[in-house]
C-alpha cells in the first residue's frame, strides 16, 4: 500500500524512494519531504534530474496539485536530488 507513480515518468515505486511534495491543506503552502502527518493534497518525483523536468515541462506537479507551482520548487527538487545522492 505504500506505492506511489511518480508524475515525471509514471512508474510506481516504494514511495520511500520518491521525492515527496505536498501542498499543505492549512496553509497552501508546499513542503517537499514533509513528515506522513502533514495534510494535504501530494505528488511524487524519481530522485532524478528527468522526472522533474518532465513535471515541470507540461505543469504536471500543477494540475495534481491544484495550486500554482512557483518556478523556484525546481531549484529546490534539483537541491533535494543532490542531498540523496550524497
């Protein structure tokens, strides 16, 4: 019950292999990684530069969200990509 499709390239995976970004029911706002007691509406990423292209390139990580994207979340996702891998 723990598998998630990632919205870059639509494979489902463990999502503990997954990046995590949710948009905060109480806030609207976006936390990549939150812990599983934040609530609110969430999409998956691979932990690779592709699938966060590929969900930025036709706002996918928008329309699953519901709420706009700002430009600056990819920044973040890239950052987060390079903490994993170290």
């Amino acid at each position: 019950m723990s598998d998630r499709k990632c919205v870059g390239c639509g494979i489902i995976k463990n999502r503990n292999d997954l990046i995590k970004i949710t948009k905060e029911h109480s806030t609207n706002s976006l936390v990549i990684n939150g812990n599983s007691k934040v609530f609110g509406r969430s999409a998956y990423l691979c932990y690779n530069n592709t699938c966060i292209e590929n969900a930025f390139k036709k706002n996918k990580l928008q329309k699953i969200l519901k709420t706009p994207v700002p430009a600056e979340l990819k920044g973040q996702l890239t950052d987060e990509l390079r903490h994993n891998q170290n």
